[in-house]
C-alpha cells in the first residue's frame, strides 16, 4: 500500500490523488453519457447526438474498467478514507455513496452482458470484445432492459451528490467539498 505521504493513498482528512483522479474521470466520462442520452431524449436523431451515440459503448466499457479499478482502490484504503459524519446524515451519506457505486457498476454491465448475447457484439476502439452472435441469448439480453432506467436514476442520485457537497460548502461551510475537489 502506497505511503499516505506520497499524496496517492487517501488519508482521514482527504481523498488521495488516484482517488480523486477515478472521481473526476468517472464524473466527466459518465457527465458525458448521460449529457448525450438527455439529448437524444431532447433532439432524438440528430447530427450532435450522433457524436455521443457513436461512443456511448466504447466508453461504457471504459467506465465499467474504471469503476472496478476504483472499487478495488476503494477496498484497498477503506480504512484510511476521510469518514462521513456521525449519526442519521453519515448514514444517508454511506448509503448513497454505496448505492452510487452499485449503479456507476450495474448499468455498464448490464449493456456488456447484452453486448455479449447480442448479435452486434462489441468492438472498443477497434478491439473486438464480443465477438457477434447469429443468434441472441435471449436471457442476456432480458435484464438490459434496465440500463436506460438505471442510468437515469444515476443521473439523479449524482444530481444529489452535488448539491449535497454544495450544501456541505455554500451552507454548511466544511471541509467536506475540499477533500475531493484537492
């Protein structure tokens, strides 16, 4: 385990660097997911969506990758981390941070698992990650259904993640904000 001197581990006061690079990398490559399936909704088929639509799985993948990494950072220093607060806001903390982790690693596997059944297979940036299938396994593709749903619900969880550390900034005044922002 890395030194919490060399700035890479976390510390109890704050995030370390990997962690506040998985943080950011995720927030700016799921911000851009989700930006593009909101237009999509907005524009439906349109030049500007095609742009997002076009890489929505490549980079699904690649958040599914990052994820994982960051959950095994996250095990790795969990006894480290900067702690939530006591009481009933410590647990509202801990269970959306838990349930963010759950859905940032649910709705990319859920479109891998369809990628995999489906006759399209998947191709990342000219790597080919599931080959296509003649025929779809239907019981793959059934639970996919949820990833549009799921994304959603992503979308708003993280909608409240910032306006909670902007609360913990602009009302409350702590240090909370800081610890992931550097």
């Amino acid at each position: 385990m890395p030194e919490t001197r060399s700035g890479l581990a976390d510390s109890p006061d704050r995030y370390g660097l990997l962690s506040r690079i998985f943080h950011w990398a995720l927030a700016a490559l799921i911000g851009w997911q989700l930006l593009g399936m909101v237009l999509k909704l907005i524009l439906g088929r349109h030049p500007v969506v095609a742009v997002f639509v076009g890489q929505h799985q490549p980079l699904g993948a690649l958040i599914f990758v990052l994820v994982v990494l960051r959950l095994v950072w996250a095990l790795a220093n969990a006894r480290r981390r900067p702690p939530h607060e006591p009481g009933v806001a410590g647990l509202l903390a801990r269970a959306a941070h838990g349930t963010l982790y759950l859905l940032m690693l649910a709705v990319p596997a859920l479109a891998l698992l369809r990628a995999w059944g489906g006759t399209r297979g998947l191709n990342v940036w000219g790597w080919q990650v599931f080959a296509p299938r003649e025929t779809a396994v239907d019981w793959a593709a059934s639970p996919a259904v949820a990833h549009g749903p799921l994304g959603f619900l992503l979308l708003a969880l993280i909608l409240l993640h910032v306006a909670a550390a902007l609360w913990h900034r602009l009302v409350l005044r702590d240090a909370v904000l800081s610890r992931m922002a550097g």
